[in-house]
C-alpha cells in the first residue's frame, strides 16, 4: 500500500514540479560553464556542491507549497480523525519529494558528465563522496520546507522559505569570508567551522579535493538534520515537536567541533595525485599534471617551439618544459611562502586557457609568449613583480623570438613605446653583448636577481 501512495505522490504531487526546477535550473547554470570544469571531475562536483546556494532554496520552498498541501484542501480535521498515525500519512509524500530531488540533482550531475567523459583521464575517487553529501542537503531542505509549510500554511511561505534560503546557503558564507577591516585585499580573517555547516563549497583550484573528513561530517549533520526536518513533519503534540529537534542538536554537537576553521580553504587538501606529471617524451621532454593530460596534445607544440627558440639563443637553455604543480596562493589556507624553486634545466608554465570542452584554448596565440616570458622567472617565495621586472621579461621573451613585443589588450600607448624602445636598444647592440647580457639576466632570474634582468633596459626608463 505504501509502495503504491509513494507511486501516486510521484506522478500526482508538486514533488515532481519541484524536481523539473531544480533539473532544470541546475542544468541551466551548469551548462552555461562548463569551461569551468570540462575535462575535471573534481571541479564538475564542486561545481555541483556549489548549485546548492541556488538548489536549496528551491528544494525549500518546494517542500512548503507540499506541506501547505491538506490545509489548502481543508482536509485537516478529516485525516486528524482517522486512526493511522500522522507519520504514517507523510511518509509516502515526504519519501516522493525527497526520491524527487535527488533524482533531478543527479540527473544535472550526469548531463554535465558528458563535458567530463570525453577528455579526463583522472578520476579521483573523492568526487563521489563530495558529489553525495548534496543528497541529505537537499533532503532536508525539502523536509524542513514541508514542516515549514504545515505550520504556516500561507502561499507566501514558499517564496520566503526561498528568499532565507538563499540567503543563509549563499550570503552568509560569503559575508563570514569579508576581508578585517584595513587588511589587504588578499588577506581573509579564517571563516569560522561554522561556515562548513552549509554544504555549498566554492574556490577549491584543479589540484585539490575537500577532505573525506569534512565531506563526512557534514553529511552527518545534514543527515541529522534531515531527520528532524521529517520528525516535525510527524510531529502533532508539543513533546514530539521538542524531540524533533534533537538530532539536529545532536549532529550539530558532534560535527561542529571536529570541521576545521577556513571554510572552502579549511576544507581543501592538495590531491597528490592531480599533481603527477604526465609527459611527451618524443622529442624535448613537455609535461603537464595529470589533472590536466586533456591538455598534453595541445601545449606540445608550442612548447616544443618555445624551447627551441631558447636552445637557439640562450647558453645552457631549458631542455623541458612543465605545468606548475602549485597550488593557488588564494585556495591555501597557510601558504606555504617558499616554494621550491625549479632548476635550470627546466621552464614552468601556467595552465592554458581550458575551452568549453576540456581541451587548451590557444586560439589568442598568447601561450607561445607566455611560455618565452616564462623562461625569465623563478619561484621565489610570495613577492609582488614590480613593474620594471614584467616589462623586462616582456622584453627578453621578444628577444628570443626576433620581434619587437606585440601590443597588449588594454596598455596604453606610451607603454607599449617603451616595450618597443627598450627591445630596439637591445637589438641594436652586438649580437655577442647581446647573448651575453641576455645570458647574465637569466643566470640572475634563476637565482632570484630580477635586477639583473632589469638591467637589460636602457638607463633611466621607469
């Protein structure tokens, strides 16, 4: 019999009305970026752990239209009278939403795949417990909403249900991350463990994964919230409503002393093996991390190219070039201010551009300069590139190539003479003076002496 109410509920109900919004609004946004995880399963479950500040409220909110769903038909009173228990009564209703949400959740989850499949070729294991913990959230978003529309069975507690939603999933977090008043841009107060409670995560890079334990506990607590959603939708007398309320407290108390201090940051831990390099060795060796082998077949050329234009000028040149394996300084919640610097045989590049189907977007031809520009930096701790510094490796990275440097989008034009004077100067010297003096600035930049490569400018230019 219950098998056959849930069935009813399914087909008949708001439950799936609330199931096509959610599927379709989550499709909508996902779709609508998929060059933010094409390619990157980890990424395509953040992204999909990050749908929550917009999918929540919506699972809230539907859930309130259901509760308010006896009271609008006035049928209170009547199934008051029967003999069945409520909880009995609600279970099939509650189970139909919440078999409904889960299922238009994973539904955007696999649509997007299709981003995924076709180019990755690491799939991290986490991704599935990270994908997970947004079904007890949206389980109890519904839940509560039910019990929410049941006590207040007005048409406005749906959209208000969607509008504190909202606000609690996706503003309060973000407000917790405000910088201290005075401080730098960059520099955040750490976000209290509080924060983690809400299950939408964003700001994690392609190298890192949210900690099993995190994941863990908060699907404890949105497990045990989930449960008292379903027990106040049960509840008729003043001592269940109070015993309701106890697995969310208990839940809270077990999972908020154990979830770290950071928020996103906190929660995020450097996945080694996203980090592996994997590499071409049919010719000069190029290597990319494993997180990224998509894009091993498009950076081969180019940077083969690259280090041929160095070995054909520079004495001891690099012989391969690699993806850095850094982590973003923004992601870290400690920095790590010294990392290791890379030796001389080798030139570090920045990951491409990735295109809406998870391969390098090369179509600006901006990957060849920087690649060359990269040849005239070192990892040298946390320090800001002064001006003098960034025009100077535009400059040598043009040397190399035997072109004056090529006008940037948005500099102005007196700057873009300055690149222009200052490669002419160095062209204009012997071709000896000029490998020389090329030679001296790269031996400086490998031992973190960007005022050798600045001396490749003419005296007196800012």
């Amino acid at each position: 019999m219950t098998g056959r109410i849930l069935r009813i509920e399914l087909r008949r109900s708001a439950a799936l009305g609330t199931a096509l919004l959610i599927l379709v609004t989550g499709a909508a946004l996902l779709l609508s970026s998929t060059q933010f995880f094409a390619g990157r399963w980890m990424q395509l479950a953040v992204m999909a752990r990050s749908l929550l500040m917009v999918l929540l409220p919506l699972a809230l909110a539907g859930g309130a239209w259901m509760g308010r769903r006896d009271a609008r038909h006035r049928v209170n009173e009547l199934f008051a009278s029967t003999v069945r228990p409520r909880w009995q009564r609600v279970a099939p209703t509650a189970g139909a939403l919440a078999v409904s949400v889960v299922t238009a959740y994973l539904l955007v989850f696999l649509i997007a795949a299709g981003w995924v499949v076709p180019t990755s070729n690491y799939f991290p294991n986490a991704t599935i417990i990270v994908v997970a913990v947004g079904v007890p959230a949206l389980i109890a978003a519904g839940w509560l909403g039910m019990a929410a529309g049941r006590a207040v069975p007005r048409v406005i507690t749906a959209p208000v249900l969607a509008v504190v939603g909202f606000v609690l999933v996706g503003l309060v977090p973000e407000l917790a991350m405000a910088p201290d008043t005075g401080a730098e841009i960059a520099q955040f107060r750490p976000e209290p463990a509080a924060v983690l409670l809400v299950p939408a995560i964003t700001g994690l890079d392609d190298f890192q994964t949210i900690a099993t334990k995190v994941s863990l506990l908060q699907a404890l607590w949105l497990g045990s919230l989930a449960a008292t959603g379903l027990l106040l939708l049960g509840a008729v007398r003043r001592r269940a409503i109070a015993f309701a309320v106890l697995p969310a407290v208990l839940g809270l108390a077990v999972a908020l002393p154990l979830l770290p201090i950071g928020g996103a940051r906190g929660a995020a831990v450097v996945d080694p093996v996203a980090i592996e390099l994997v590499c071409d060795n049919d010719g000069p060796q190029v290597c990319v991390t494993r997180a990224h082998a998509a894009l091993l077949p498009d950076v081969v050329g180019p940077a083969r190219q690259a280090l041929g234009m160095m070995a054909a000028k520079l004495p001891n040149a690099p012989v391969r070039a690699v993806e850095t394996q850094q982590v973003t300084y923004w992601a870290r919640l400690d920095p790590d201010p010294a990392p290791a610097r890379h030796s001389a045989d080798t030139v570090v590049f920045d990951t491409p551009t990735i295109d809406r189907l998870g391969h390098a977007d090369l179509s600006d031809d901006y990957f060849l300069p920087s690649l060359l520009e990269a040849a005239w930096q070192q990892e040298c701790g946390e320090q800001s590139v002064r001006g003098d510094v960034y025009r100077a490796r535009m400059v040598a990275a043009a040397w190399l190539t035997g072109r004056p440097p090529a006008p940037q989008p948005g500099w102005a034009p007196e700057e873009m003479a300055l690149q222009e004077s200052a490669y002419q100067a160095l062209v204009s010297l012997p071709e000896a003076e000029q490998r020389r003096r090329m030679a001296a600035a790269r031996e400086g930049v490998l031992a973190c002496r960007d005022d050798e490569l600045v001396a490749i400018l003419p005296k007196g230019q800012p």
